[in-house]
C-alpha cells in the first residue's frame, strides 16, 4: 500500500518520502532527480514493476551512464554518496530509491 501511494503520487507529479530516523524510500518515473542525504550514505536503486530500468547516476561512488538495472541482479545496490546530494537520471523507470545514513 505504502508504495503504491508513493507511485500515485509520483504519477501526479508530487513527491513522497517514506521514513524513518535512518532510511528513506522514493519513488521515481521517468526524469532528472535529486537525492539529498550525507556523504557517505549508501543509496540503492531497483526497478518497480519492470524487469528493468535505464538510470545514470551523478555524485556516487559508483557512477553509471545509462546503465540497465535488472531485478534480478544486485547492480544497483548499496552506491555510496561521494556529496550531500546525489543525481539521478531514470531514462526508463519507474525506480524505488532506498537511501540508508546509518
């Protein structure tokens, strides 16, 4: 249900955020995205029903240029933010964004 809200929103052209004292969920479709955390907190990225996304990532460890993700392969797991913010291109989505400042 949660996530679901978080793609209706989306889809509505708002944002939401789900969220602890660490964590955070979102949710993004197609387009140009900023992520704002802490340097040094782990960001993942998974495609939401679809086999796959296409993304670019911009300020992380690991930078992809439009890079497939697969669900069924961990690729997008676990990218250290190098800044306090982080972009993200999704050129084929929709994506769930974990950001985890543990």
């Amino acid at each position: 249900g949660s996530i679901s809200a978080l793609q209706y929103l989306s889809e509505e052209g708002a944002h939401g955020v789900l969220a602890d004292e660490k964590n955070e969920v979102l949710f993004f479709g197609e387009g140009s995205f900023t992520v704002k955390g802490k340097q040094g907190a782990l960001l993942s990225v998974f495609p939401w029903g679809t086999p796959y996304c296409n993304v670019t990532y911009e300020q992380l460890e690991y930078p992809l240029d439009h890079q497939s993700l697969f669900s069924r392969e961990p690729t997008g797991v676990s990218n250290c933010m190098l800044a306090d913010e982080a972009r993200i291109h999704v050129h084929r989505g929709p994506v769930l964004v974990v950001l985890s400042q543990d």
